[in-house]
C-alpha cells in the first residue's frame, strides 16, 4: 500500500472556490511527482469540480440515507455521481452515532467507495473495528479532537496514542491506521509513520500554509 497524506480542506474561506480547487490541483501534482497516495477533501460544492482532474477526491461528510426525500441530506450515490472515491466519516467536527456510523460505512461499501473514519483515541477506534464486523472502513484516523486545529501533533504530544491505535485496531482486523490532529510539518509525518500509522490526516497546516506545494511536497518526501 502507498503511503497516505489525507487532506480535509473542511470549510475554511481560504479553502472555498477557485481557492479550493487549487489546493486540490496542488494535491493531484505532488500525488503524481511523489508516488504517495494524497486525497483531498474538498468543500461538498467543490466535490464534481476535484473529482476532474483529482481522482483522489473525498467527500467531508456523508449521510447513510438512500435517495430520497431527505432535504439537506449528502447520499453516497452523490458523492459518487460526482466522481469521489469515498468519504470521510464521523470527524470529531462532525460526529455522528455508532449506528449511524454502521449505516455509512455499509453503504459507501455497497457503492464500492472508501471510507476514513475518524476516532477520538485508541480504545475507540478498536472498538468501531470490532463492533462493524465484516463492513470494515478503507481507514481509521485517529485524532485526540483537543489536539485538532492546535499546531500541535499527536504524534509528537502524545506518541502512545498513535502507537496503541495501531496496535489495538490490527489486533482486530487489518485495517490501515492514519495520524490526525496536529499534524503540522514534514516532521510531525515521519514522526508518525515510525510509531507504525500507515499516513496522516491534516487539514489547517494544508490549507492555510503560505506555499501549500512545498509543504506537501515536504511530507510526501518525509512519507515516501
């Protein structure tokens, strides 16, 4: 498996547009000049407009829900009309029920799409992985949501949460761990992969960067 570096451009106003897209332009270049897996999570009006030119495309949020009469409501059959390869599911921004989490994940694996799902520390993301049995995520992310947004890594603040999410959830099953919250330099992504996490999720370091590419391109030479 390549290495990942997962991106959530969330809804930042440097993330939105024209603005956006770049970012995911960005993500699409460094992917194919690094040999590093990078998927984007763009804002949901910029999904149809990334999944162009970047097939790494991801939703931020989905709902379990089928078509239907459900205003408001994101569908798997949307996102993969629009042309992502998956979702993320239940960011500590955005969290949702474990039955509602089930529901998600067994649906974008029905339509064939990937899914992250998010966790808030290693006892958790074990216990998800358990409790979906056979209906498995393409990833979990752990991110301690104190550390999220703080400039401060998880796998450099606390190493062991990192560490345990490995070793808790492949005990499990065989399901490939990424680093979040905090994630801000090259350093914090090597940090990272030698504690075992198969790649990081960041968001702000990304997005709010001065030169978004060098940075990118930093960690995907700290990652390849």
């Amino acid at each position: 498996m390549k290495p990942v570096i997962a991106l959530n451009l969330k809804v930042y106003k440097e993330s939105l547009g024209e603005k956006g897209l770049k970012l995911c332009q960005i993500a699409a270049e460094v992917a194919l000049l690094k040999g590093v897996r990078v998927i984007v999570a763009p804002q949901a009006v910029d999904l149809a407009a990334s999944a162009k030119f970047h097939e790494d495309t991801y939703a931020q949020h989905v709902d379990e829900n089928q078509a239907g009469a459900f205003t408001g409501t994101i569908t798997c059959e949307a996102i993969k009309e629009a042309g992502c390869r998956g979702s993320l599911v239940n960011h500590s921004e955005h969290r949702i029920p474990f039955e509602r989490i089930e529901k998600t994940i067994a649906r974008l694996n029905e339509l064939k799409l990937e899914s992250i799902l998010c966790t808030k520390d290693a006892a958790e993301s074990a216990d998800y992985v358990k409790r979906l049995g056979k209906n498995l995520p393409t990833f979990v992310a752990v991110e301690p949501p104190e550390l999220i947004g703080s400039g401060i890594s998880v796998s450099t603040a606390k190493p062991e949460v990192v560490r345990d999410t490995v070793k808790k959830v492949k005990a499990v099953a065989n399901v490939p761990v990424l680093c979040g919250a905090g994630v801000t330099t090259a350093a914090d992504v090597k940090k990272a992969v030698q504690l075992g996490a198969d790649g990081v999720l960041l968001a702000s370091a990304y997005v709010k960067a001065k030169d978004p590419k060098e940075l990118l391109m930093a960690m995907a030479q700290a990652i390849g």
